[in-house]
C-alpha cells in the first residue's frame, strides 16, 4: 500500500488533483449528510409509485389467488419465473464485484462494490417474494422448509431442486447481507463521528461502536477476504441451481446440461449492465466522477463483451445440441423457439443479448456514457426475453397440439413485474440517502498509490521510463474527470 | 500528578504515523492502540498483534455446516421417511451435495463473522470508544497511555518530529462517552 509506487502503466482509480482524505469523506458523504435535490425528489415519487403498484398486484394477487394471472393449463409458469430469474441473475454482479475481484485483487472493485452489493440485496429482495407470490398459498410459504409437521412427519423432497433453490436463495440472501453490513461498518462510523445530535444516536447504533482500532481493521480484513472466498463458489452455486430448477426436468429445451455455467454467465451479464444503469447516472448526480471513473465504466463494459459473448455462445451451442441430439421434441422445440409464434421473443433476445453488445468492441462507444447506458438497458432487455423464451416459449407448445396455448399477460402480471422494478429503484434511492454508495475505506486505501495525483507526482519525480509516461498520459485521454491540460506541459 | 490518561498523535499521512510508531518505539514508549480510518497494512508487524486465527474457526464452523446438512438430510429422507421414488435409492447423495454445499457457506459465514463482532466487541447500540471524532475520518491516530509513560514532552517531541499536525492530550479516555 502507501509507500509502494504503483506501476505508471496503469491507469489511476482516483482523479483530480485535490483529493485528500478529508475531500473523499466530504465527496461520498454528500448525499448522506445533506438534504436531497429535486432530482431524487423526482426519481423517488416515481419509483415509490411504482413500488405502491407492486403492494397493489401483489396483495391483489395473494387475495384471488394465482388464477389473477395469465397461466393457463399448458403455460403454467411465465411472467413470475421470468422476473424471478432475471432478479436473481442482476443480483449476482453484486456479489461478483465485492467477491470475486477482491480475489483477483482487482483495486478498481473499491468504488463500485458498496451499491453493487446494495443492488444485490435489494434484487434478491425482489426475486424473493416473486417466490413466495406464484406459491399460490404464501402463507404456507413455510412448507419449503425441512419442519417437523404433523402429516406423519413427511419432510420436502430433498432431490428436488426447488428445495435446493430455498436453501440457495436464503443462502445468497443472507450472507450477501452479512457482507455488505460488515463492510459498511466503518463507514456508518464515519457518519456516526461527523453527525451531531439524533443522526448520532442513530448511526452510533447502527455502527456496532466500531472505532477503527488496529486489531478490528486486521480481523476486518480477514473477514473480508474469507467472506469473498465463500462468496464467490456461493454465487456460482446459487445461479446452477437456479438454472437446476429447469436443467433436471425433462421438458424439451430445458433438459440441458449446458444451463449452469449459461445461465451464471447470462447472470453476471444482467447484472453488470445494472449496475451501470444506476452507477452512471449516481455518478453524475451525487457528482462522483473521479471516484467512479471512464477506467471503471470501461472495465464493466468489457466484462459485458465477455460474458455476453458466452452467452451468445450457449444459445449456439443449446441449438447444435438440439439438432446433434437426434430427440424431434428436442429440436421442434429449438424451431419453434425461433420460427413459432413467439419468434419475436427469439430474436428480440437475440438482438440485445449477442448483438449489440459486440459494439461494445468499438472503444469510442465503450468510452460513451449515453451509448454505454443505453445499452445496459438494452441488455436486461434481452435478459428478460432470454427468460421469457426458456420458459413460456418451452411450455407453450407441448406434446399434444390440442393443448397448444398461448400465454397472455394480464394486468396483474404486468403491475407485479413494472412494480417490482419500482421497488428496487425505491430502495436503491433510500439507500444513497442513507448510506454511503461507495466505500469509504477502501477508496482512502487507493489514495495514496492508484490515484491520478500519486501518479502525477511520480512523474513530476522524473524516475520513470519516458515511453510508459507517454502511454499512461495516452490512457488518461479517455477520462472525462481528467484536466487534460496539465499533462500537456509534460 | 496531571489528570491526563492518553496522549494522541494525529497525523495526517499513514506513512508519517508508522514513521512516528517506529519513532515512540525507539525510545521506549509503548503504545496503547492505533485507530486509523482504513486498514494500514502491515501495521500488526510493528506492533506485535499475532496473526488472526478467524480462519480456524471459519474453517470449523463451515465443517459443522456440513456436517449439520448431512444430518438433517440423511435423518429425513434415509431414516425417518424414505419416499420411494421409482424405486431409487432414497440415500441419494449427488442429490444432497447442494444443500450441504449452502449450509456449510451459511454456517461458516454466520460463525465467523458473529465470532468477529464478540472478538472485537461489536454490537448494535454499543457505545463507541472514541477517543478522536476524526479517527474515522481523516487522522490516523496513535495513542499512548499517559500514566504509564510519563515523559509526556519528551513524547509530545517525538510525535511532532515524526510529522504529527496535532498532538492532544485527552484526559477522559473516551470522548464519545454521554
């Protein structure tokens, strides 16, 4: 850490010239400390709408029962499953961010892991009740547990993967929270020691009397690391055994053994774009351009290409397979997936999942805010079509054409998913307002060696090799936080 | 005697404040505990704390999990009700791997770090023990016990050489204290 140069190659986490410790606290906790502008004013109405007309569908729903949506004898899952696995699949960025890149000790995770963990929970907070909704019964909802019961103590089915999934699920749930809080401790310490007054009293309870002593940081650390290394088997074995719940059946076009690294791939995808989705526009509003900076938007960009292109790998290799197979309902249900009624579906999945995403190549719309965002959005477009079509698109055509159906959403079913999305933002928004969206700690660690000041300096100092100088200055072309003139004297 | 109970260096730079342990340590002044407002590595080296052995225990915990899974497993679906599902065996374990695999994860990540909080004594509603608002900040702060190390100038001396802004001495142990 501080004292050890960084190479001059690399490009800073942090830019601007006047960063201080005192400056990064002052900067993330902006949003916290002061009161809110009109524009998460607006932001917050409309997504509170939105979460109102979640409790609405789904009271409504658990009131009349499953019978409120469009399933019929032959689709009988659709919009619930399809919502369930496309929040379940933006959650994972979150954990891929905070775990898996402290593995690979990727420095540049440290601005972006709080939210995106925040994004987690609040993501599988609403995969969760899409869960306990299409159980029909909710409160019975208990019955997924293994409880003794006075049925001559007959447990669940443990070779079933939908109690494999309760088990998953509750799992991610859970300790993704316990992460995310441990992790923001420090932080609320830092809110608790600047506030005077109630906002005291509240985070000094909420800080767990954290006081950054050397002992708490080094079990911290320790912790950190080993929750990462948990983590990150956790969240591959949580999007597998999601991917189960359809992978053991024997429906045609489910029955693949290729689902688990298809669908934990497709996952990181969804969840990477949302994650850009809210960063990009957090970042410009709560004004945290050198903390998240074009090096991060870039990187998530080009994890995008990566594991959107596995994924356009999968739907090849899933329709080779079909054909390879030699099984008809194996390669009807492939053709009907792209030629049947719903081809739209097909392609629209096709377009925003394969596609589009290969612009991401050109660096001027890698390195384009609006192009960027807009297409992060494109891809959890496709993400849900990609759900859409696993699904209804599989049962909708079954072994006897007289039951053939189609699926037709009712009112329920749309207000239950538009409400859902309304509830996360809800959350996502409460939180900026309340915690800090990066963390602290772990951008003051970068300060002294990865930022753009550190590296100005070791320039200034004139040991380093001309032609890296030239290359680093290069690189920082592609910042919009960057003053480019000051490089132009050197 | 003075009434004083802790010196506190603040500094300003975490390469100056391990400069400025190294300094008190010279000269013989131990020093009660550094609070910092983000992991200084290698800091444990300098001051003595021994590796933390939170792994071991996450380690067994995560075995219990396991072991637990297997159990609850085994008892419901191999003793107390076999449910015959086209004959198959009811100790089915490829079936059970999944269930064991979450709960040793939720068990090792609720002990260890349940496990932390009793270590470090960090709980909901705990009254924190600050002894400098800007600890959690940014000061990175040495403290030393002012009763047992008497030389109080002499210590003032050292922190301010080794580039402390501020040098306080605090004669409540913690100022967070209502």
């Amino acid at each position: 850490m501080s004292g050890h140069n960084e190479s001059i190659l690399r490009e800073p986490l942090i830019t601007g010239d006047n960063i201080t410790y005192a400056k990064i606290t002052d900067d993330i906790l902006m949003p916290v400390e002061n009161k809110p502008n009109k524009a998460w004013w607006i932001g917050f109405i409309v997504s509170a709408l939105g979460a109102l007309l979640w409790v609405v569908a789904v009271s409504y729903t658990f009131w009349n029962g499953i019978g409120s949506w469009g399933l019929n004898k032959t689709v009988g899952w659709a919009w619930d499953i399809t919502g369930f696995v496309w929040w379940v699949g933006i959650g994972h960025a979150g954990t891929l961010i905070s775990a898996v890149l402290l593995l690979f000790r990727q420095n540049w995770r440290n601005s972006i892991n709080r939210s995106a963990e925040a994004m987690t929970i609040f993501a599988v907070i609403c995969a969760a009740t899409y869960v306990v909704s299409h159980m029909g019964r909710p409160w019975l909802a208990y019955w997924v547990l293994p409880l003794p019961n006075q049925f001559g103590s007959l447990w669940v089915n443990f070779n079933s993967p939908l109690v494999w999934d309760m088990f998953a699920i509750s799992t991610y749930f859970s300790v993704s929270l316990l992460f995310w809080y441990t992790g923001l401790l420090p932080d609320i310490a830092t809110i608790r020691d600047r506030a005077v007054g109630t906002r005291r009293k509240i985070y000094s309870i909420f800080s767990f009397g954290w006081t950054g002593s050397v002992k708490t940081w080094q079990r911290f650390e320790a912790v950190s690391l080993i929750l990462a290394g948990i983590s990150t088997p956790l969240v591959l074995s949580v999007h597998t055994i999601v991917s189960m719940d359809f992978a053991t059946s024997v429906i045609p076009g489910w029955h693949t053994t290729i689902f688990p690294p298809y669908f934990v791939a497709g996952a990181i995808f969804s969840g990477f774009a949302m994650v850009l989705t809210l960063l990009l526009v957090a970042r410009k509003v709560l004004g945290l351009e050198n903390y998240i900076t074009m090096f991060h938007i870039e990187s998530m960009n080009k994890i995008i290409i990566l594991t959107g292109s596995i994924v356009g790998v999968a739907y090849l290799t899933e329709f080779f397979i079909a054909w390879y197979s030699g099984s008809e309902y194996e390669q009807y249900a492939f053709i009907n997936r792209s030629t049947g009624p719903y081809w739209w579906s097909y392609w629209m999945m096709m377009t925003c999942n394969v596609i589009s995403p290969q612009l991401l190549w050109f660096k001027k719309i890698r390195l384009s805010i609006k192009a960027t965002w807009i297409l992060s959005i494109v891809v959890n477009v496709g993400m849900w079509f990609e759900r859409f079509v696993i699904i209804v698109t599989s049962l909708h055509r079954d072994y006897i054409p007289s039951s053939w159906a189609m699926f037709y959403p009712t009112w329920v079913d749309v207000s239950v998913f538009v409400g859902s999305i309304g509830l996360f933002f809800t959350l996502f928004l409460l939180f900026l307002r309340v915690l800090p969206s990066i963390a602290i700690a772990e951008v003051k660690l970068l300060l002294k060696s990865a930022s753009e000041q550190a590296k100005m300096k070791q320039i200034k100092e004139g040991h380093e090799n001309k032609e890296y100088v030239a290359e680093y200055v290069e690189s920082l072309q592609k910042f919009d936080s960057v003053k480019q003139e000051d490089y132009a004297k050197i | 005697m003075s009434d004083i109970k802790y010196i506190l260096g603040s500094f300003g730079d975490p390469d100056e404040m391990m400069h400025g342990i190294e300094k008190l340590q010279e000269n013989g002044v131990s020093i009660y505990d550094v609070y910092t407002p983000m992991p200084i590595h290698g800091i444990e080296a300098k001051l003595g704390i021994k590796r933390s052995r939170i792994d071991i225990a996450a380690f067994c915990f995560g075995i219990t999990g396991t072991c637990a899974a297997f159990a609850l497993i085994y008892f419901c679906a191999v003793i107390d009700w076999k449910v015959n599902i086209g004959g198959k065996p009811s100790f089915a374990l490829p079936d059970f791997i999944p269930i064991m695999f979450e709960l040793t994860v939720l068990f090792c990540a609720f002990g260890m770090v349940l496990t932390y909080y009793a270590s470090t004594h960090l709980f909901p509603g705990r009254a924190p023990r600050v002894m400098d608002l800007r600890a959690t900040d940014d000061r990175f702060v040495i403290a030393v016990d002012a009763k047992d190390n008497t030389a109080h100038t002499v210590i003032d001396g050292l922190l301010k050489d080794a580039g402390a802004l501020e040098v306080k001495y605090n004669e409540r142990k913690y100022i967070s204290y209502e």
